[in-house]
C-alpha cells in the first residue's frame, strides 16, 4: 500500500506555472494530464488537494487486500 501511496503522489504533482485566465480563472497542469482549475466557490490550492487526495483514495483502495472493511463500497461503480 506504500507504493500505491507514493505512486499516486508521484502522478499527481502540479507542472508549469498557473496561468491566470478570463474572469478571474486560474489554472495549473497536471502530472496526470488533468487541468484544475478555481471556481466560484473554491480555490485552485483547494483543487490541487481534493485531486490528490482522491488519487491517493483510489490508489489505496485498489491496493488494499481483498476482505478488509470499507467505508465506500469497492470496487466503485461507473457512472455515466
């Protein structure tokens, strides 16, 4: 689960500068290709920790042994 945990931290680190954008928009590139951004009611540094956070979750989550008890039921389910 070590692993899992530092190769989501690995994958996930910001690349480049933040770029400022139209309306008051912030952007920063992701290691993982994703853009975050700010919105209307959160910043771009609150962005960069949800995304992380959520990468270590599903790295963890799909690492951790077959049995062990959950909170979020595994594996998730796709939605469309």
């Amino acid at each position: 689960m070590r692993r899992a945990k530092v190769r989501a931290a690995t994958e996930h680190t910001t690349v480049g500068l933040a770029q400022a954008g139209a309306g008051g928009t912030v952007t920063i590139a992701c290691a993982c290709g994703m853009t975050l951004t700010n919105g209307p009611t959160w910043s771009l540094d609150e962005h960069i920790r949800l995304h992380r956070a959520e990468a270590r979750f599903l790295a963890l989550a799909q690492a951790a042994p077959p049995g062990i008890p959950r909170l979020v039921a595994w594996p998730l389910r796709q939605t469309v």
